[in-house]
C-alpha cells in the first residue's frame, strides 16, 4: 500500500508529537520543523565526533578531504578571498535575511552545535 504525501506527514507528525498533542492545523510542519532541529543537532554532534577522531589520527588524513569544509578552512578561504570579519558579519546578515533556513543548514554543515548557530543567526539579525 503506497501512502500520499499528506497521509505520511500526518502519521510522521503524530508518531513525533504523539497523539494528544497532534493537531492537523500546524502540527505537520511543527513536527518537522522539531525533528530538523534535532537532525542539525546529530549531524553537528557527528561533525565533532569526527573532527575528533581526525584530529587523534593526525593532519592531512585521507578523510579529511571527503569534501567537507568546517569553520576554520571556511574562514580561511574567505580571508584569502579578501572578506574580513565585517564583510563575513555582512554576509551573515544577507544570508540571515535573505534565507534564513539555508543559513541555518549552512551553518549546521561546519559542525556547528545548535547554540552556536542560534548565537550566530542572533547577531546577524538586525
């Protein structure tokens, strides 16, 4: 039996907010807008599980170059790049304002735990 779209979120949202708290009105996109948080939240906690097991191994492991970008090689580009500390500030807000959910992703991609993402999203709100 295939399930449509609506029937799977439904029965998503009332597996994650749990019957006597579901609601048909906003609880989909709550449920999932929870379990998004709480997927940034795992991936941020395997990007340090990672990084610590990289950095145990030694500089310039295989691994480390899989494709992911963290903070600090983030950064560095962007400084080679030109971009100081206020032009990175400005970027932040253009990408705050502009797209706040990709912003997030983004930031939860370098690793970044959830209050550091929240703090960042913070500053770059006007």
């Amino acid at each position: 039996m295939q399930l449509d779209d609506t029937t799977f979120l439904h029965r998503f949202a009332r597996r994650e907010l749990g019957p006597e708290t579901f609601d048909h009105r906003g609880s989909v996109e709550q449920a999932l807008e929870q379990r998004l948080i709480a997927l940034n939240r795992e991936i941020a906690q395997l990007h340090a599980q990672r990084r610590l097991v990289l950095g145990l191994l030694g500089g310039n492991h295989p691994a480390e170059r899989n494709g992911t970008v963290g903070v600090d090689q983030w950064v560095r580009m962007l400084e080679e790049a030109g971009i100081d500390e206020a032009g990175r500030h400005r970027w932040h807000q253009a990408f705050e304002r502009d797209a706040p959910a990709a912003h997030h992703q983004f930031l939860a991609s370098l690793g970044l735990d959830e209050e550091r993402i929240a703090e960042i999203r913070r500053l770059a709100s006007p």
